[in-house]
C-alpha cells in the first residue's frame, strides 16, 4: 500500500511538473498572453481606485463592481435576462432592439449559470472581453514588436484607453474591438474563414459590423492581386465574404420577426432623439460652432476622419475603408457617441501605435492624456455625468 502511495504521489508530482514547464513554454513561445494579462490587472485596478475616489470626494454611487453598469449596460442587461422585445415597431417607444444580441450572449454564462445579477453578468462578461481585446491587438501589431517594450506600449493603449471605462461597464466595445481586431489579424493572415468568422460576430456586435465586408474584400483583392483576382478568387475566400454580414443579416430577420421591421435597430434611434439619415458634416459644424465638449468631441471626430483618410493611402488601406464609414454613419445622427466609436476602433489604435513606435519622445504626452482623460471619465462615469455617454 505505501508503494503504491508512493507511485501515486510521484506519478502527480511528476504531472504537475510538467504542466508547469509546458505552462512556462507558452508564456515564453506567447508573450501576449502574460503582458495581456498584467495590463488588464492593472486595469482594473486603476478603474477601481478612480471609482472609489469618485465615491469619497465626489458623492458617486460606486459600492460594488455591479454599479458600474448604467445607461445601455442596462438596455444589454435586458437582452440577457428577458431577450428582446416582442412587440410591433412604434417609434416612440424605446426597445431594447437597438442592441445587437453577440455581446448580452457572452454575459449568458454568468446570469444563467452562476445565477449573477444582470448587471453584474454584463459588467464582468466586458471586463472578460477587454482582455481579450489587449491580446487581440498585440496579435494585430505583432509583426512589428520584436520585444517587450514595444508590446507592453502596443497593449497599453487599449489597457489605459482615454474611454477605459467602457472596458468595465457592461458594453459592447471591448468585444467589438476584440473581433474586429482579430477579423483584421485572421485576414492578414490569408485565414479567410477565421476571419469571416470573426468578421460575422463583428455584425452581431454592432449593427456597423457588416463593414468589415468591404476591409475583407480589399485584403482579398492585394492577395490575389489586382489584374488577376478573379481567376485566383478562391471558394474559401468567398464563404468568408459571405460570413462577414451574416450577425446583421440574422439579426435583420430576427427582428423582422418579433417587430415586423427589419430595420428596427436603426429606426428606433428615433426614441432616443437621434435622427437617421442625416448630414455628418453638419454634425461636425454643430460641434464647432459650440464650446466645452461638444468642440473636444469634434476635435476627436477630426482626428479619426483624418487618420482613416492617411490609412487609405497607406499598405492597409482596408483599415481606412473601414475607419471613415464606420464614423460618419454615427455622426449622421448624433455626436454624443464620438468619443468611443474613435477610441474603440483598432484602425485609429493602430495609426496610434505606428506613430508613437517612430516617435518615442512622445510616448510620454499621449500616456499623460490617456491617463488623465480616463481618470476624468471613470469620475463622470461614476458619479452620474452625461457627458461621458
């Protein structure tokens, strides 16, 4: 008996060891993966400490995690704990259509099997996603850091985002930028069906998703080569441009059926005051004709507008074809959201990246903006400020 305890014992060490060297392996052969890892952690607890200092000195409502789920962290909640609104399309109700169903499936886990509250399922299924999003864009830079210096500079900018709060409070844009990102990678990596994967939970993010389409394409088109691309357009390429607009599409007829307008996500803007189908230019004047945030808020429009159009003319054009649409779309309606479809979006991160790689000297003026915007915006966040929606 003592012997066969004794194989036992050294049969388990002998296992535990090797899981230990292989786990050792990964990190050393997959960087990403323990950098993504430290800089999440130190996301969280910057956005923790923030929140709590918004509590002592600002009166904010920060006791739990959970509380930092407002505004469409709510709406989302709904989705996962009640599904969406079975009702014919009125304009001036609001509806819980108006979001998109991939990101309240990944809080699923949390509020039906460890039966959480909806807000706390949503508020930890985005932080989940945020570290995805950290490791998905050094995945993405990856061919241009050769050391740990220049990962830690590449994941930090999504880990310490002007906007980091949306990585923490139950909304869809650490995933949306997670698989847009790796959309991006999978295609640069001639994965077409990866990335047309990817590419199709992007459309089941974010109703915009479904321009991935056009950035697939265009990778497609250098692959094959301009001149020759319909002879050398393979099957596999054309199933993943096929899946790249199918989360919209599914949830076009989803919606067609539970409300009997396809276009419901869009037209129902209307409840919240935002008109479709308006003039993104005059957005822009409206900003600039005004102070305070609203000209912040069009600087920053300005500045994505332009780092798209430099993109087209750059070797990733299809991270501009992307980029421009992607922000003019939303700014037909509203300039309230600007801040986040600009800092949320791996084609303007990239541009960042590129930028401080060449210019180090100027690394240290872009982490003090990032690090004193974020600051600023957790403070609002918390303490019920509508500037930071």
């Amino acid at each position: 008996m003592d012997l066969d305890n004794s194989l036992k014992t050294t049969q388990s060490s002998t296992i535990d060891t090797d899981w230990r060297k292989s786990g050792v392996r990964l990190l050393r052969k997959h960087p990403e993966i323990w950098i993504a890892l430290l800089l999440w952690f130190a996301s969280n607890v910057f956005v923790g400490a923030f929140a709590n200092l918004a509590r002592w000195e600002f009166a904010g409502q920060y006791y739990k995690m959970q509380d930092l789920c407002r505004w469409d962290c709510n709406w989302y909640g709904t989705v996962v704990a009640e599904g969406y609104d079975r009702s014919a399309f009125r304009e001036t109700s609001e509806a819980n259509w108006a979001f998109s169903p991939v990101f309240p499936l990944t809080a699923y886990p949390f509020y039906h099997w460890f039966k959480l509250s909806a807000p706390l399922s949503m508020v930890l299924a985005s932080k989940a996603a945020l570290l995805l999003a950290i490791y998905s864009f050094m995945l993405m830079v990856r061919d241009m850091t050769d050391n740990v210096g220049d990962r830690f500079l590449a994941g930090s900018l999504v880990a310490f985002n002007p906007y980091l709060i949306y990585g923490h409070a139950g909304y869809a844009e650490p995933l949306f930028f997670a698989l847009l990102t790796l959309a991006f990678f999978f295609a640069w990596q001639r994965r077409w069906l990866l990335s047309g994967l990817a590419g199709g939970l992007v459309s089941g993010t974010r109703i915009l998703g479904f321009l991935f389409a056009s950035s697939y394409t265009l990778v497609c088109l250098r692959d094959a080569g301009w001149r020759r691309f319909w002879r050398r357009f393979t099957p596999v390429q054309l199933i993943g441009l096929l899946l790249c607009p199918l989360g919209t599409s599914l949830f076009m007829l989803y919606l067609y059926h539970v409300s009997g307008d396809a276009l419901a996500q869009a037209h129902i803007q209307v409840a919240w005051n935002r008109a479709v189908g308006g003039n993104p230019f005059h957005t822009l004047m409206i900003c600039f004709k005004y102070h305070h945030w609203l000209r912040v808020w069009g600087v920053m429009a300005i500045a994505g507008l332009l780092i798209g159009v430099w993109e087209l003319f750059s070797d990733k054009p299809e991270l501009g074809i992307f980029l421009i649409p992607y922000l003019l779309i939303p700014l037909a309606s509203s300039y309230k959201a600007v801040p986040r479809y600009v800092f949320w979006q791996p084609a303007f991160l990239y541009a960042i990246f590129l930028i401080l790689r060449r210019y180090r000297s100027w690394w240290p003026v872009y982490i003090a903006f990032a690090a004193g915007m974020a600051c600023f915006v957790v403070v609002g966040w918390v303490t019920g400020r509508d500037f930071v929606i």
